[in-house]
C-alpha cells in the first residue's frame, strides 16, 4: 500500500493561506500539485479538479475536504496539502466550511490506485486527534511531520 511520504513533500504543504473561495482553493492546489511533475500543467489539473467537484463535493464534513482528479499527462500520484487561515464554503456534504485540503492529482489509468488512496485518507481524516494535529501545526514542517507520521502510511 502507498505510504503518503510517497506523493506528498513539505514543499506542497501550505499553511494559513488567504484563500476566500472554492474557485482559489482548487487553482492553489493546482498549482502545488503541477509543480511536482513538469509534464503536468496547473491549469490541466486545475480543470480535472473542477470537473470532479461537479460531479458531487469532495467535501467530507467536519471541516476536511480531499478534491481529486485524473490527468492524462501525470505519470504518478502526487498529493497536496493546504490549511486556509479561515474555513470557506466548498459545499461540504454537512455544509459547514473547510479549512483542511489534501488534494490528489492520479494518472488516468490508475483507477484502483486512486481509490485506495482517497479510501485511506478519508480513513485518516477521519481521525479526530490527526485532525487536529494538523489544525494546531504551526509551520509546514509541523503540518508534514503529522501528514507522515509512522501511522501515516495509506493502508
């Protein structure tokens, strides 16, 4: 099983960021997860992202939300991380407002591969002291460290 040391790095973990809206959210994390591959394009993933959101919220409740998307470029999962510095409305399946994003961008083809991956981060997240380890984190490195600690492993 994929171990989230695998598709995430501290430099696509950001903390506090002044984001007002889904829209920004979702191009942050666009940006973040295109900068881990030079094949893949922010505005490719920004688009796959959205296209899934249209589907149905990735907002999970409880303030946590895992948007994803499949590329036709990307060679391998990445992750990304983001804390807002204020919750804002991303239409959570409770409709309370999100702070916590952990966004997954996955190959076309590897369709089980992403379902194990959101079925074991939506396994984490829904972890209250994991939550809120993440939520009290100060810095990046803090927010990383949580995001891989040894129970970090996706299985």
């Amino acid at each position: 099983m994929m171990k989230i040391t695998e598709i995430l790095s501290p430099d696509r973990v950001a903390v506090d960021l002044d984001l007002a809206s889904k829209k920004a959210v979702l191009e942050k994390l666009a940006g973040m997860l295109s900068s881990a591959d030079p094949q893949l394009k922010s505005k490719e993933v920004f688009d796959s992202l959205l296209a899934r959101e249209r589907l149905g919220t990735t907002g999970l409740g409880a303030g946590i939300a895992i948007p994803h998307g499949r590329v036709s470029t990307g060679k391998q999962s990445i992750g990304a991380f983001l804390r807002t510095d204020k919750p804002i409305n991303f239409d959570a399946v409770d409709n309370a407002p999100v702070d916590l994003f952990f966004a997954l961008c996955v190959p076309e083809e590897a369709c089980q591969e992403h379902l194990d991956l959101l079925s074991a981060l939506a396994s984490r997240f829904s972890d209250k002291h994991f939550v809120d380890s993440l939520r009290d984190a100060a810095k990046v490195d803090d927010v990383f460290t949580a995001l891989t600690a040894a129970n970090g492993a996706t299985d």
